[in-house]
C-alpha cells in the first residue's frame, strides 16, 4: 500500500508478508465498503468505483469469497460503518513530498496521529495541497513477468488497444498508465486477454523524486512510512522518495 516507486525495488518475498497481506485485505474492504455506500450499488457494473477497487483487491489477491462476503455485508441493512475520506499531506526527511490518504470513523484520532508520525520521524504535516500539485492522478496497472510469459510489444500493442496512455518495461515488470477515467475500461479489456496483476489502482504519481541523504535521515523516513502503513485509518501513502 505504500507509496509509488520503481517496481524493481520492491521486495517479492511475498510469502514473509502474510501480516501485511491481511492487513491490505481489511484496508481494501473498508474501501469496498464506503464505495458500496456511495455508489449506492454492490454491483461493479453499476458501481465505477466500486468496480476499481475490486481491480486493486483481485491485483492483491483477496480471494474471490471474500470480495463477495464484504459485498454482501456493505449492501445488507445492518451496515452501520460510518467512514469518511481525508487526505493528508506533508513532507518526511530531506523535503520528501507524502500524500496519506485515509477513510477515518474518527477524524480527530487520525488527524493527531498523523501529525505525531510527521513530527517524530523527521517531516512536518503541512496544509492542502501543498505537495499533491506535484502529483498526477493516473491509472497504474503493474504486470509481472518475472517469468518472461509476455513480449514487450505484444503487451505495448494490447495496453495501447485497450486505451491506456503508456507502458514502461521495468526490469521484470511492465507498468502501465491510463488516465483514471479510463482505468475500469483498460482493466477490464486487459484481463479478458489473460493479463494477471501485480498492481492495479488509481496512484498519486510523482512528477519528480527527491533523493534521502545520511543514514539518520533513511532511518527515518523508512520509520515514517512504516508507521503510516501500520495505522488502521490510513489507506495509502504515495510519494516522491527516489529510491536506489
């Protein structure tokens, strides 16, 4: 859930991250839920939204069962959860631009917690829209091929068909970008080719990075981040941390 960043950095020790996977599963339900709740449909054909969120959950593989337990819980009439969307945004160490995005049943709770994790690992909260200028909203669908199952032109000319904007191979991973109003489409045209996911959202790519210098500061920042995704409020965290 943490922020964009080159893909070949990512860890792939998948099977040491059960905690973090199950964690994700609760963080992409409550995502389900409040899109249930305001697209006014458990049904991701009459449901955007909805639709996008259960492309992350099938991206992160939240097993099928429970993608449809969460549906059935957020259309049944004992669904109390009252859960609103707040963004947060500030900077870490060495002026490292971070976007927190939140859904919060409590905002002062959350709004105190994330100026504490600022404060101590080295950034300071700022006001709205201080650093997201620095930030474009994309479509990201990130595919694995690790294995090399995919030719880089042939998934180029499938991304491109299915009205995405660009595609970067990466190492083993080929990411592609779309504009967010076309993210549904673009998913939906992918995966009725076969396309598997590592990743599929809507992201807060940077525009530019800023690199973290001294070992304090890496400390630091890797502490902020950690901290933020361990918070049950927050949902994800993108930033603009330039990673070797």
């Amino acid at each position: 859930m943490s922020g964009h960043s080159k893909w070949h950095n990512i860890q792939k020790t998948k099977g040491a991250q059960d905690a973090k996977r199950a964690q994700a599963f609760t963080k992409i339900s409550k995502e389900m839920i409040v899109a249930v709740k305001e697209g006014g449909s458990a049904d991701p054909n009459n449901n955007s939204r909805l639709a996008t969120v259960i492309a992350k959950a099938k991206a992160a593989n939240m097993p099928n069962d429970n993608i449809k337990r969460v549906l059935d819980k957020a259309s049944g009439a004992g669904n109390t959860a009252n859960y609103e969307s707040i963004t947060y945004e500030g900077y870490g160490p060495c002026g490292v631009a971070v976007i927190v995005e939140t859904m919060t049943d409590n905002r002062n709770r959350t709004a105190a917690n994330m100026r504490h994790n600022f404060d101590k690992f080295g950034g300071n909260l700022g006001a709205s829209g201080c650093v997201s200028w620095s930030f474009d909203k994309k479509g990201v669908l990130v595919i694995d091929n690790e294995d090399g199952d995919y030719e880089e032109d042939t998934v180029m000319e499938d991304a491109l068909d299915a009205g995405a904007g660009d595609m970067e191979a990466d190492g083993d991973v080929f990411e592609i970008t779309c504009d967010p109003d076309d993210f549904n489409d673009v998913y939906a045209a992918l995966e009725a080719k076969g396309y598997k996911f590592v990743s599929a959202q809507i992201e807060m790519v940077p525009q530019n990075y800023t690199k973290v210098t001294g070992e304090e500061n890496l400390k630091l920042m890797n502490k902020l981040i950690d901290s933020m995704e361990d918070d049950d409020d927050v949902q994800n965290i993108w930033h603009n941390w330039e990673q070797d």
